[in-house]
C-alpha cells in the first residue's frame, strides 16, 4: 500500500522533516510486513520439503532466500536512516526510538496507521518466532535421529564408546564399524 504525501497536522508537534520521515517509514513498514509473510512462507515450505526429502525444493528455497537477501538488507539501511532522522528531530538516541514513541507524536491518519502496522508487525513476528521454533526443533530431530541410525547401523554405539584422552580431545576407536579405519 503506497501512502499519499498526508498534510502536515498544526496539532502535532512533529517538524515536517520528521513527517516525510514518517511516511516513509510507514512505506518501509509495508515492505516488513510482506518481508515477514514471506519468511512465514518459507519456512512452511523448508519444513515441508525435509519431510517430504525433497533436495531439489531446498536448493530452489535456498536461491530465492539468497537472491533477496541484498534487497532486505537495502531495505534495513533505508528504515536504520529514517529511524535517525525521526530520533533526531524527536530529540532522542537512534537507539532509543520505538515505534511506539513515534506514534504517540503523531495524531490522525499516520496515528492509525502506524498503529495497525505496528500490531500487524508484533503479530507476525510472533508467529514468525513460533514457525522458526518448530522448524529448528523438526530439523534438530531429523539430525539427532540420522546420527542414531548411523551408529547403529556402523555399530559405533555398541561396541565403541566415546573416549577422552589427556589433552581433552575425545575419539572413537575403529573397531566395531563395519569397516576397521585404523592402519
């Protein structure tokens, strides 16, 4: 959604430098939240494809994630820019400055708007963190449970148990694989 130039409101307290920053902000804002809705994508399709052993779906993911990793990364600088700008003319630290600080100078229209954005933003992450935690936890297991079936099927677990030596490095021996390693 493009935001039309909004006039500046004489009941606000906000130069009109930091107005122009606000409304490109809320431009930017629009970006994140399909940023976020297509990260919410991607991970369904990463944990789909795993199940589904699907390497070619993966590395099809994996260049679309490269290929707009750039692009986001403009995007960051732009919103780390107006955020400075806003942080200046609001009097405060870059750091400091919330959305939530931003919207409480603004009245109306930017009011409003900044204010669906911003729960919009919180709801997605939310989910996004969610997503993210149960995709990390399917491929935490898809490892644990191959590592499992390698070594029962080398029979490292049974027969060759995890030494530590004097310089606190740790190794299996060669024997009881299928193959003896040792020379």
């Amino acid at each position: 959604m493009v935001i039309a130039k909004l006039q500046f409101d004489a009941a606000t307290a906000v130069p009109d430098e930091c107005l122009d920053a606000v409304d490109a902000l809320l431009e930017l804002l629009d970006t994140d939240i399909k940023h976020l809705e297509t990260s919410l994508r991607w991970l369904d399709e990463l944990r789909i494809a795993v199940v589904k052993r699907d390497t070619d779906a993966m590395d099809t993911l994996l260049e679309r994630i490269r290929a707009r990793a750039a692009d986001y990364a403009a995007i960051e600088q732009q919103r780390r820019a107006l955020c400075g700008v806003i942080a200046r003319d609001l009097g405060r630290d870059p750091g400091e400055v919330k959305l939530t600080d931003v919207e409480c100078c603004l009245t109306g229209l930017r009011k409003t708007l900044l204010a669906e954005k911003r729960t919009r933003l919180r709801t997605l992450a939310e989910r996004l963190r969610s997503r993210y935690q149960a995709t990390a936890g399917l491929l935490a297991d898809c490892a644990r449970f191959n590592r499992l079936l390698l070594d029962r099927i080398a029979g490292l677990l049974a027969s060759n148990p995890l030494t530590y030596r004097c310089d606190g490095s740790t190794g299996r021996s060669g024997t009881g694989a299928l193959v003896d390693v040792r020379f």
